[in-house]
C-alpha cells in the first residue's frame, strides 16, 4: 500500500466513526455507505487507446501518466455509436433525511455542509460528463433522498436496516448493466486535520484485477485535476477492502465485496470503486468542496478513471 497518513487501521476507523455517529444519533445506514462494488469483463475496445498500465504491485498505482486519458477534458473523438451501448452506474453516498453521511461545522458547531449534498453534486456532473461522451448513465439516486424508499426488507433478513439501503443501491447497479460502477463518498474524521484523497476496491472479487486497475487509474486522474484545479491533495493511496471491518464484522464494502452472509444476498457483477475524495471535516477541504470548480474537478478525475478503463487497449 502507499505510505498514508494512518493506514488501513487509521481508514478503518474513519469508517467506524461514521457508524458511531450513525448509531449514535439513531440513523440508520450511514457508514453502510462509506462501503461499496462493481465487474465487466467486456471492456470497449479502442485501437488508439494506451497499452496495458504497468500497476504498481506495492502501491497499486500506475507510475506511467496516461496524458490522453487524462489531460484532455472532453474525448469527443470517444462519442461514437459503441459507447452509447455502455453503461456507467454511479452511486452518490448516503442521502435523505435520516443519513447525511460526513458533515462539516462552522465554528458555531453548527452544520454547513453535508456529506450527502457533495456527493450528489459530484455525481450529477460526472453522469453529465460520462453522457457528454455518449455513454449511458444510471444513478442509484438524483435527489436528496434513501434509494431503499419506501423501506423494504431487500436482502429478506427479516428486518429493515441500513443493510437494505445497500442491497436496494446494489440492486439498482446490476439491473442497470453497467459495465462499471462507482460510489462517490467525501471523507470524514473526528480530527479535523485529516485531508486528501484515496480510493477502495476489492481483491476479493473475480474481477479484482479490473478493480485495481480502475481504482488505480481514477486516484491518478483525480489528484491530478485537483492539482490543475490549484489544489495539491495529499494521495492517501488506494486502499483494499479487507481493511474495513465495521459492518457487522464483514471486511468486505458492501456496495464492492462479495456477498458472505445472509445481510448481503447480492453483490454488484461489474468491476468498480469506492472514491473517498477530499475530507469533509477538515477546514480546508470543506471550503474546496463548496465550489464548482472542485466539484468539476473531483467529476473529470472520476470520468478519466471510468474511460481510461473503459478504453483500455
Ligand atoms: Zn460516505
């Protein structure tokens, strides 16, 4: 893994510190979200794409730039009859009422922005980019609300839990066919000092190398948007899902792990990523992700990831 401040144990805890906070104010699912999945084996083909990346092994990330990917920020020349066949599912983390997700304070202690507000924002203008291509895209929600609404028992456990809210957007992901998912989450600590960017995926899945390679190329093109936007994020690397261990136990995210238990019937059937870009509890980091032009940024790093995977070789 990449040297980051805090590691797996420190992400775990992040994680972890959402549930509390969730269970704490008696609302459901709100880390269930800070975990997520995704497959597609049949990636487009493009004959003037760039060869197979060269991952790290170590760091999981891809030393060689990918400067037509990455630097242009619209590939036009991509908006042909064979992309309109491809779909792209985003999930927008948390959302409705009962899950804000992160949230921010002013120095009054009260919240100015939320988690879930900065992930639909991102995800809105990614799915406008993504279309702008002429690919096909399909959110898990597109307004302030839970996906699992009305509240329906999904994964048939016999009760009603932040684990459906999962399910419903896991369901909604492979109804669509999408070819490659992506969740899109804000960090959060209790320290507000912590700040940067880093991205999950799983190894655990039949598609892990698809995984890596997204993931790899999305971390990539994202602190890289971010820099040509005027802000430097720390990279806190890519990060493996084995190293969540919050929800009931499961080390796996629930929207990229496989399905292990009786909570989780259904796991999504395409390669895919869980982005945790910029931390909403730090200051600074806050203040970035009020404006558009990071928002935009956050957006084209996400849409080069998806394209650069979707186009690879
Ligand atoms: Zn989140």
């Amino acid at each position: 893994m990449t040297p980051s401040k805090g590691g797996p144990l420190r992400l775990a805890l992040l994680c972890l510190f959402t549930l509390v906070t969730a269970t704490l104010t008696g609302l459901l699912a709100l880390t269930a979200y800070d975990l997520a999945a995704g497959s597609a084996e049949g990636m487009l083909r493009n004959p003037t794409a760039q060869s197979p990346p060269g991952v790290d092994p170590d760091t999981g990330i891809d030393p060689e730039p990918r400067p037509a990917a990455l630097q242009s920020s619209s590939s036009s020349d991509l908006s042909t009859t064979a992309t309109r066949s491809i779909t792209v599912a985003i999930d927008p983390g948390h959302g409705g009422p009962a899950d804000t997700g992160g949230m921010h304070r002013n120095a009054e202690g009260e919240i100015d922005l939320t988690e879930k507000q900065v992930n639909l924002a991102i995800a809105i203008r990614l799915a406008e980019l993504l279309r702008g291509e002429g690919y096909r895209v399909v959110l898990t929600r597109e307004a302030d609300k839970a996906v699992n609404d009305p509240p329906q028992d999904r994964n048939g456990d016999g009760q009603i839990d932040d684990h459906d809210e999962l399910q419903a957007r896991v369901d909604i992901v492979n109804a669509s066919g999408a070819r490659v998912f992506v969740s899109v989450h804000s960090n959060g600590f209790p320290d507000p000092a912590e700040s940067g960017t880093e991205i999950w995926w799983s190894p655990d899945r039949s598609f892990a190398d698809d995984n890596a390679f997204l993931a790899a190329q999305t971390q990539t093109a994202v602190l890289k948007r971010l820099a040509d936007a005027g802000y430097r994020s720390e990279d806190r690397g890519l990060k493996v899902d084995r190293a969540y261990r919050v929800q009931d136990g499961s080390p796996y995210i629930f929207v990229l792990g496989p399905a292990i238990d009786e909570h989780h019937p259904r796991a999504t059937q395409m390669p895919g990523i869980l982005g945790e870009t910029l931390f909403i509890t730090n200051d600074t980091e806050a203040g970035l992700l009020r404006q558009p032009s990071i928002i935009d940024a956050l957006a084209m790093g996400y849409r080069d990831g998806i394209v650069a995977f979707l186009t690879r070789r």
